[in-house]
C-alpha cells in the first residue's frame, strides 16, 4: 500500500498540543489557568442563541447556496459600511466555514501550486501550514519589534518576485496593528508589483485606543477574511466570511460548493442575528481591555519584561531570553510545575519563537491575576 500524501507532512499546530497536555493535567485532577488558546471564555451573544434555538423549531436546517444565506450577505456588506465607510457589494461576500475554510478557499482561488507568498513571523501557524500543504512557497518576512511585528516595504522589497502577501492586523500573536498610512503603503506596493494582498481581520472590533483599519479601505481589490469566532465570541460556531475580488468570486463559488457544499446553515442563522448584538459584543471588549491592563501591569514584577505592545486582539507576545532557550520546554515546565497553560513562540516564529512565548488574555480578570502571581513565584 502506498504511504500517506506529502500534504499532510506540515508542522502541527503546537497550540493544539498545549491544550491537550492542558486537558490532560485537568482530567488527572489538577488546576490550569488556560492562557494558551486564542478563544474568547464568553457564550455567544444572547440574540444569537435565541435565533438558533427558534431555528430548530421553524427550520428545517437544509442546505444553503454555496456562499451563504443571501440575508447574512447582505447583513456583513452592511456592517463595512457601518464600521468603515467601505460600499462592498454583497455578491462579493463569500460566507464560510469558520475563517480557516477561508483561508483554504483563498488560497486555493488565488495561487498556483509553486507561487510565492509572503507572511510576516512572528505569524499564525496555519497560514504557512495551509500554503504548503498546497504546494506554495512560504516566503518569511523576518519582523522586529521597532517594525511593531509588522510587513514593511522595505522587507518586501528584499523579499525577491511574489504572487501574494498576507498582513494580519491586529496580528496573532502579536496583538500588533498597521495603521492607515502603513496598510496604504502595501496596498500600493502590491498593486505597483501586481502582488495579490490578503488581510486577515478576524480580530477587528478587540482594540485599545485605536480602530482597525481594513485593507478595502485602501486597496478595493484586497481578499479579507473575517470570522465571527473572536469579537461575536462564536469560536465553535464554524462561521467566517470572506470580501472577495471580482476576478475570484466565480473561482470561490465552484470551490465552496465542492469541498463545503454550504457553510454550518444553523451557525449562518445565529450569524445573521450576531450584527444585533454590538453591546454584548463591546463589552466583552471591555473586559479584554481590563485583562490586558492586569498582564501588562504585572508580567514585568513577575520576570517578563519584553513585552509586545498588543495593540489589538487578546493576546501578550512575551520574550523569555532571559529565562530560557527552549519555549517549547519552558511552557512544558509551567504548566506541570504551576498549572499555567500558554504557547511557545515556536508555533508563531519556528526559527526564531524559542525565545518567545504567547498568552492569551481572554479568560477571566481573576485568572490572569493568578497567573501574574503564580509567575512571579516560579520565575
């Protein structure tokens, strides 16, 4: 019999495996405070579940089109008029299954096998697992903190020819923003350099002190993925959306249809009610602000001095050179020796990520003051 596909020979994505180990010390009875998964610790807001459960009454929970309910379409064009003065078509809203059925879309719609796409790292894993699985060269653009973690120009230019540049603002695990300016200024280079840009903005909405900018607001033509997941708190709901150009909305269509059929109808339906829900929505995001107040007040006093600003999103990006080499260890010791859960940079950054280390802030207020007190003693 033959072995398995090469497709499947990518690195795992380490969180997982945090988490497992995590759920493993649970089971045997011992206490974790999870600062380790990127999921927001809130229910779905009220009106989605409302929504939902009425459905199960009144639906029958079928099939939709390929692109999603034409109600939830219309609803997401909406919301980019509201949040940023931004006219996209609904026809060019493609609904998907959670914001990773996006990225498998996008990329398969945009490149070829052996096209080259550039992504910053520090990054999220499963963009550079995704592409390679499909056979695109993964280009690193190797950041600093004084680029805030961020693409430039200049690193794009050294970066050699490019098919596509994905920029993730606010980043994970960062938590690091481009402003207007800085997205304008790769939106031009991609569009002088014939480049196919790509912006993730699942974490729009969870920011301090400054809004996200959308890449549509400076280059129409850009692929943005969202994701109801982390501002309406909808991690295992399975529901994204993408803003498509007109060149590969056809392309996304007859993919969709042929490895989805439709995205999850029931978490389309809560969706759709998700956008009547601001309020609950904001002050999750107050709650976040707060978390991350705690962490970046105590995490210096407890040993972690280097911090990431976390412009946005929910996450402290921490270098622990001074502590160790070996994050994949040192977070391996941390939750076995004082039941903290986090990632190691390595997921994030594999040549230069074992001297960083991720925590996510979106649990609770009191978990995060734990954490802070537990690291303090350990370190």
């Amino acid at each position: 019999m033959r072995g398995p596909s090469s497709r499947g020979d990518v690195d795992p994505f380490i969180v997982m495996q945090v988490m497992a180990a995590a759920a493993e010390r649970e089971a045997a009875g011992g206490d974790v405070l999870h600062l380790e998964v990127g999921q927001p610790s809130t229910s779905a807001p009220k009106g989605v579940l409302a929504a939902t459960r009425a459905a199960l009454d009144t639906n029958l929970i079928g099939y939709t089109l390929p692109l999603g309910l034409p109600d939830l379409r219309q609803r997401i064009a909406g919301h980019y008029r509201d949040w940023y003065d931004v006219d996209v078509p609904a026809e060019r809203i493609a609904v998907t299954t959670g914001s990773s059925g996006g990225f498998t879309l996008a990329f398969l719609s945009a490149f070829e096998h052996g096209a080259r796409v550039a992504l910053a790292s520090p990054g999220y894993p499963a963009y550079r697992n995704i592409l390679s699985a499909l056979g695109v060269d993964v280009v690193d653009l190797p950041t600093e903190a004084n680029d805030r973690f961020q693409p430039t120009v200049a690193r794009l230019n050294d970066s050699g020819p490019l098919d596509g540049v994905i920029v993730a603002s606010p980043s994970n695990p960062t938590g690091t923003m481009l402003d207007a300016p800085a997205m304008k200024a790769i939106a031009d280079w991609c569009r002088t350099n014939d480049v196919r840009l790509i912006s993730d903005e699942i974490y729009h909405g969870i920011s301090f002190g400054h809004r996200s900018v959308s890449a549509l607001e400076s280059a129409p033509d850009a692929l943005v993925i969202n994701s109801f997941s982390k501002y309406f708190s909808m991690t295992g709901w399975r529901i994204g959306w993408m803003v498509v150009p007109p060149d590969l909305i056809d392309a996304v269509e007859r993919l969709a249809a042929n490895f989805f059929i439709s995205p999850p109808t029931l978490s389309q339906i809560g969706a759709t009610a998700a956008f009547d829900c601001y309020d609950e929505a904001q002050a999750n995001v107050a709650r976040y602000a707060r978390n991350r107040e705690i962490l970046l007040n105590d995490l210096p006093s407890a040993g972690l001095t280097d911090l990431a600003p976390a412009d946005g999103a929910f996450y402290i990006y921490a270098n622990v050179a001074q502590h160790t080499n070996d994050s994949e260890d040192f977070c391996r010791r941390m939750l076995a020796e004082i039941g903290i859960a986090c990632t190691p940079g390595t997921d994030f950054d594999p040549a230069r990520g074992h001297a960083s280390i991720r925590l996510s802030f979106a649990g609770s207020g009191e978990d995060m003051a734990e954490a802070c007190r537990r690291l303090k003693g350990w370190l």
